[in-house]
C-alpha cells in the first residue's frame, strides 16, 4: 500500500486482490464520501474503469483509505443506485455498463467518416502490417527463454548504452553477410524500432550542423513530422520509376535525406544503379549524409536484392534497420549503423531518451539469428508474400488490365492507379463501406507546414496503396473484386 500525504490530503493507491485504483482524499476539503464518490463516477466516465471491472471491498478501501466502512458503503451504495456499479453475491462489486461518453476513436461514428470502426473491416489492405499469422512464437518463446538462462548477471544492470555487445556483433555480421555492407559492431548503436532509431539520428545530425532534411515525395507518411520534431526543416524530392530524383537535390539546402532504396516507400521502385551513383556523389559535393531506411530489403521477388548503400560509402550513409516487418511489431528492435563521427550524438540521445533497449530483448534476437532461425523465419515468409503478390497481381490484372498495379519486385505493398478523373477518398470511402480498407496514395505526399519554402510538387494521379502482408490470397481476391466493383459503380469525379 502507497500512502503520501501533502498538506492534508492524502493519495491512497489502493492494491490488494483488486484493481489498482488512485483515490485521493482531501481531509479539508469536505465530506470524505462524497470525494470518494466523485472520484468513482469520474473514473468510470472517462474509461479509467471500465466495464466489468470489480473494486475492492469496501472492507478493503475503507482500510486503505484510513475512512470508516460505512463510509465507503453508503459511496458504493451511491454509484450502485445511479447505474455506475452493480454487485452479485460471489464476484463483488464491479463497474456496470454505463451510458459513458463514447471513447474517441473506438465506437463512435460521426457518419462522415470515410472509415467505418475497425470491427467491421474485413479485408484489410492497411500498409506496413506483415503477416502476424506466421510470427515465430516458439522461437521467440525459446530464444527469451535461452537469453533469461544464458544471459551474464552483470548485463541484467543499466546496459551499456550503445546496446548489447553480442546484437551488435550479430546485426552487423547480417547486415554484412545479406546486405553486402561494412559496417562493425563499433558502428552499431541498437534502438528500439526505425522510428526511433531516426529520432535519435535527426538529433545527432544536426549537432552536426545539419538543418534540413530532404525526403522522397511520396514517402513514408510521418516523416515529415518526425523530422520537424527534431528541428529540421524538411523538403520534399520528387519520386520517379528509378527512385528519388537525385538532380532536385542540389537545389535545396539539404545535407541530408532520408531514402527507401531498396522498396520505395510506397512506389515500391527500387534505386536504380545510376541514381544510387548519384546520390553517392551528391552527399560528396554537399559534405553531406544518406539516412537509408532499409526496410523490405529481405522481400525482393524477382532476383537478388541490391546491396545496402553503406556498404558503398560507409563514411555517407547511416543505415537504419528494423525487425518490425521480418518479425513483428510487437518486437521492435532495430539498429543504427553510423560513422563514427555520428556514433556518439546517437548514444547522446539514446541516454538521454530512454536509456535504451530491454537487454533480454536483445540477447534474444541475437540468439535467433545467431542460429540460424531468423534466416529460415525469412525463408518461410518470403514465400508467403510471393505468393500473395502474385495473387495480388493477377487478381487486378484481370480486373484493372495490364500495368495498373506496379511496384511488385519486392515488400508487401503496391499501387493500385485509379482512373484519372476518379477520386480517392470517394473510392476509399466506398470501399470502406464494403468492409476494405485501403489507403489513397494522397496521405503518403509531403506536407508543407506555412512559411516552408517548398519547390513547386509533382502532380500524381490518384491511386491506392495496397499493403497485402497480412491479408490471404482468398481475401486480397474477394478484395480486390470489391475494389473493382466500387471503381465501377463511381461516377468520375465524385
Ligand atoms: C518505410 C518504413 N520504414 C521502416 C518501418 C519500420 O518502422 P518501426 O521499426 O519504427 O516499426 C516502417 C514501418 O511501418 C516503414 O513503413
């Protein structure tokens, strides 16, 4: 049991057999059931309680809360007459179903939303989402449980910050062996996921001096935010078939951009052999820093994938990697593999955030590529994504003609182009409303905030972005039916 007590009033964190529950009392501040009483009705409006939940005894809160039984009684007997709780001889006092406010974002509906709830999706086409059916939970279960055994009693202390000696040497050794890069475990700093991983090298890089990030436009769709977060200005590139348009970046102030090269995000083209070149030679002129999100780089398709950009110019490039989509975002480990110059601002922020990454986590990756089991894991999967992809493409073949659904050679995600007098939110909404969700191509473009100075944007045509990771070939064929059928019955422009 939690007592403070400040000036008179006193917070009991109530935990015995039920659920914790924060109850403050005010001694000065009026009749002790009352508060009680508020505090209750207040918690289960907001969702703080939530149906079904049961409360302590009142034998137990009056004890924790220093007040009499009968105190509590005639509270509980309060909420009891009102609605708020209910009891039964046997599971005590728990919260009713209340008439409480809709939580945002979950039930209610204001009728215009082009998304219907979550629960009546069937088909979901979301970006980004891999197969969760096929997540390796018994290696998993078995790799957290080598690394609880195995795992060295002084590395169960404050980690070191640059992260886990052995990840470091494992995703590196990887990264070397499967993505032809360079990089060493001196170069390696271990992260929680892309997202931070890029949080913490935004703020490294512009220690650096560095103010303004270029990105790809279209491009993953919180870039711009995060960059901005970190202070930088952020300018888009346009995207072609070869990848980002490299000659548009000699006319911004950018010494640094941020590039899927391997599966653009969400084109999915990948760079091609002469843009890579440029882009090499474009971070010599301007003494400036490649940021590669290497992410789909283990689903390429057709052939071989290209080899990671750092391993070209590791005194360029700072790649970014992430098991988010090989594992699972439920895992969400990554890493950062810098130059030296960089290595230190990273582990700055990484202390200065959050630390770190849970050390028995990292060992446990480790372990699971160490032997091998991440790697069949990838085998297995990749062939799942083949053969959805081909679903996926034959499917809108037939139903789209030829050439409407490129970026295939590699992830889990393509663009489905629309006629180009139709709109994309009306296809999306009505799709929506068949039960499929889809994104339109429109989310993924840059933003510009007021006041930024953003080169004149390209123009695209409206499309969808297809993420097929998690949905089964019978349902990206039912889906992709529903698509046409929507695209059928539009009316253009509407
Ligand atoms: C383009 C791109 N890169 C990387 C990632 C992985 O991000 P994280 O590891 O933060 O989940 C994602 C996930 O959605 C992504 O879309």
């Amino acid at each position: 049991m939690d007592h403070l007590l400040f000036n008179g009033a006193m917070t009991v964190k109530w935990a015995r057999g039920g659920p914790g529950f924060l109850v403050t009392l005010d001694r000065e501040a009026g009749p002790l059931g009352a508060q009680i009483q508020n505090q209750l009705r207040a918690a289960i409006r907001d969702h703080r309680l939530d149906t079904g939940e049961r409360l302590p005894s009142t034998r137990d809160l009056a004890e924790a809360l220093g007040v009499s039984r009968g105190t509590v009684v005639n509270a509980y007997d309060q909420l009891l007459a009102e609605g708020y709780l209910e009891s039964s001889v046997g599971s005590g006092t728990r919260v009713a179903a209340v008439a409480a406010p809709v939580r945002p974002g979950t039930h209610a509906s204001d009728g215009n939303s082009p998304t219907p709830p979550i629960e009546h999706i069937e088909i979901d086409f979301e970006y980004g989402i891999p197969d969760l059916g096929t997540v390796p939970l018994i290696d998993w279960a078995w790799a957290i449980s080598e690394a609880t055994r195995t795992l060295p009693t002084v590395e169960l202390g404050d980690e070191d910050l640059t992260g886990s000696g052995h990840l470091r040497d494992v995703v590196t050794a990887y990264h070397r062996r499967v993505r032809a890069g360079s990089a060493t475990a001196e170069d390696a700093v271990t992260v929680s996921g892309f997202r931070q991983g890029l949080t913490f090298t935004l703020a490294a890089i512009a220690r650096h001096g560095i103010r303004c990030l270029a990105l790809e436009d279209p491009g993953p769709r919180e870039h711009g935010l995060i960059a901005r977060r970190a202070g930088l200005d952020a300018v888009p590139i346009p995207v072609d078939g070869e990848g980002i348009d490299v000659s548009h970046l000699y006319s911004t102030d950018a010494r640094a951009v941020l590039v899927t090269p391997a599966h653009q995000c969400p084109m999915g083209v990948a760079l091609s052999p002469a843009r890579r070149r440029m882009l090499l030679e474009w971070a010599d002129a301007v003494d400036g820093i490649i940021l590669e999100d290497d992410y789909d780089a283990e689903f390429r398709y057709d052939r071989q994938p290209v080899g990671s950009l750092q391993g070209l110019n590791a005194e360029r490039v700072i790649a970014l990697g992430s098991v988010s989509k090989t594992l699972a975002p439920a895992i969400r480990l990554g890493w950062v593999l810098a130059p030296p110059r960089f290595v230190t601002g990273i582990i700055e922020e990484k202390r200065l955030s959050s630390r770190g990454v849970p050390g028995l986590d990292q060992e446990a990756l480790a372990l699971l590529m160490e032997t091998g089991r991440f790697d069949r894991h990838l085998r297995h999967v990749r062939e799942i994504y083949r053969e959805r992809r081909d679903v996926l493409s034959s499917e809108a073949e037939r139903a789209f003609g030829p050439g409407q659904l490129p970026g295939l050679l590699a992830g889990c995600h393509a663009v489905l182009y629309l006629p180009t007098d139709m709109s994309e939110d009306a296809v999306v909404a009505a799709a929506a409303s068949m039960g499929v969700r889809v994104n339109g191509l429109s989310g993924y473009r840059f933003r510009p905030q007021p006041g930024d100075a953003t080169p004149q944007q390209v123009p695209l045509p409206p499309a969808l972005v297809l993420g097929f990771g998690n949905v089964d070939s019978d349902k990206i064929r039912r889906g992709i039916r529903a698509i046409a059928a929507v695209i059928c019955n539009q009316t253009p422009n509407q």
